[in-house]
C-alpha cells in the first residue's frame, strides 16, 4: 500500500474543495448560497433580528413555505439562529451568527450591486434585444 506524504495530502485535501467541481461540497454550498431567497433573507438579518412576520414583510413575493425552507436551511448551515420566546402567540425570532455575519457584507453587497446597476442592465438587455431582432431579420432576408 503507498503512502502519501503531508504534501501529496494536501493536494489532494486543496483538489478535494474545488468549487469547480460539480460534487465537491463548496460547488454544493455556493448553489445553495447564490439563492435568491438566501441572499434576501440574509440581507435583511444584517441589520439585527428579526420576527418571521418581519421578514415575510420586508422580503416581497417570498412564499410562507418558501421563507420556512431557506430559513430552515440557513439554520442548519449555522448562518443564523433561531430562538423560540414562549408567549401566545409564540414569538420566533431570527439572528445571523457569526458565520453568517462574515457572509452578510459579500450578499448585502451584491444586493447593493444589483440596485445601483439595474438600469445599465436594462440597457445592455435592450441594446441585445435590438441586436438579436436585427440579426434574426437578416437571416431571414438571407
């Protein structure tokens, strides 16, 4: 049987989490974290808990069973707690941990990214759309 040696290891432990690689677990981890949902919800925790209720209102068009799933998810990935008060009706709130603290500035960014850039978008998909409908009447014209 061979042996590796420490360095051999740690090729192999550096190839092992190689995000390019469709089965390595971080490949998995950034599907789950380029989530719309994921990237709303962790947005609106960075600036402090917050109630289910809270997060339903301030994350339009989310699904109940939506925002359950991804919380549930961003729970069990430990990005964010979940702490039950007993009280009627029972009051469940939502924390970022540290973890999810360190993600929430690269999230809140891309978030802010895509408000401050959304009209050059437009234009870049207009200009396309334009592109596309000349390039298809030439074709046919061919």
């Amino acid at each position: 049987m061979a042996t590796t040696t420490a360095a051999q290891r740690r090729e192999q432990e550096r190839f092992a989490y190689d995000a390019f690689m469709r089965d390595c677990p971080t490949n998995q981890l950034l599907g789950r974290l380029s989530d719309k949902w994921v990237s709303l919800v962790v947005a609106a925790l960075s600036g402090g808990p917050r109630r289910y209720s809270d997060l339903r209102r301030k994350i339009a068009g989310v699904s109940p069973k939506m925002l359950t799933q991804t919380l549930r998810t961003l729970e069990r990935d430990g990005i964010l707690t979940r702490a039950v008060t007993p009280s009627v009706p029972v009051r469940v709130d939502y924390e970022l941990t540290a973890l999810g603290r360190s993600l929430a500035g690269l999230l809140t960014a891309v978030k802010d990214w895509a408000e401050e850039h959304i009209e050059e978008v437009h234009a870049a998909r207009e200009r396309y759309g334009k592109q596309e409908t000349g390039t298809a009447g030439a074709a046919q014209e061919g």
